[in-house]
C-alpha cells in the first residue's frame, strides 16, 4: 500500500504542478470570472499540499504499516479527487449546465471533510505510536 501512497502522490504532485500552470496561464484568457479562477487555484494548492502529504505517509507506511496511515492514505486520495476534482469541473464548466452546477457544487464540502478526517487519522497514528514507544 505504501508504494500506492507514493505513486499516487507523486502522480498528483505533477498533476498539480501541470494544472496550475494550465490555470495561471490558459484558464485565465478564457474564464473571466475572479471566484471560479481562485477554486481552480485552491483545488492545485490543496493537491499539491496532500500530494506531499501521500508522500510522507507512503514512507511512513513502509515502517509503521497501521491501519490509520492506511485510511489515513486513502482519505487524502479520495479527498483529491473529490474536492480539487469538483472544483476544476465547477471552473470548467463556467456555469453551463446550472443541473451539473449544482450536482457538483456539494461534493467539493465531501473532499475537504475527507482530508480533515485524514489528517486526524495521521495525528492518531503517530500518537498512538509515540505512547506504543514509550
């Protein structure tokens, strides 16, 4: 599972690298709209930020394989796709199909309650192996 940690991290840390230079440069002469540009570019930032993430976890995995970096993974993954995913697509559309904008819309709260959830598991990880050491 660490090697899917690290693969998918590094993966999604080019992702991002690449999507924010398609929105700083491409994205901006086609969508005027300040609100939806600044969710494209909260979407890269906070893949970028839980790309690194997967990538420690990934090495911390392979020493320590416990079930709460094991999820702890898994949320940061489901959490990229869903809140930077549904933030690329809100600003893609550019409120074309108002039935998409809305199915769309409630996902993006769904990512970022994953990546909460996550980030505790890590800090219930790592104390749980602090008091296991002592």
């Amino acid at each position: 599972m660490h090697k899917t940690f690290l693969i998918f991290g590094a993966f999604s840390g080019l992702l991002s690298i690449l999507l924010g230079a398609f929105g700083a440069h491409a994205l901006q002469e086609v969508i005027t709209d300040e609100k939806l540009l600044h969710g494209f570019q909260t979407g890269v930032q906070y893949q970028m930020y839980h790309a690194l993430a997967l990538l420690v976890l990934g090495l911390l995995y392979e020493k320590f394989p416990v079930k709460l970096l094991r999820w702890s993974g898994i949320l940061f993954i489901s959490g990229i796709i869903l809140f930077s995913g549904s933030l690329y697509l809100l600003t893609l559309l550019n409120g074309k199909s108002e039935a998409l904008l809305k199915f769309i819309g409630p996902i993006t709260p769904v990512g970022g309650t994953l990546f909460i959830i996550g980030w505790i598991f890590l800090l219930m990880a790592i104390l749980k192996k602090r008091d296991s050491v002592r």
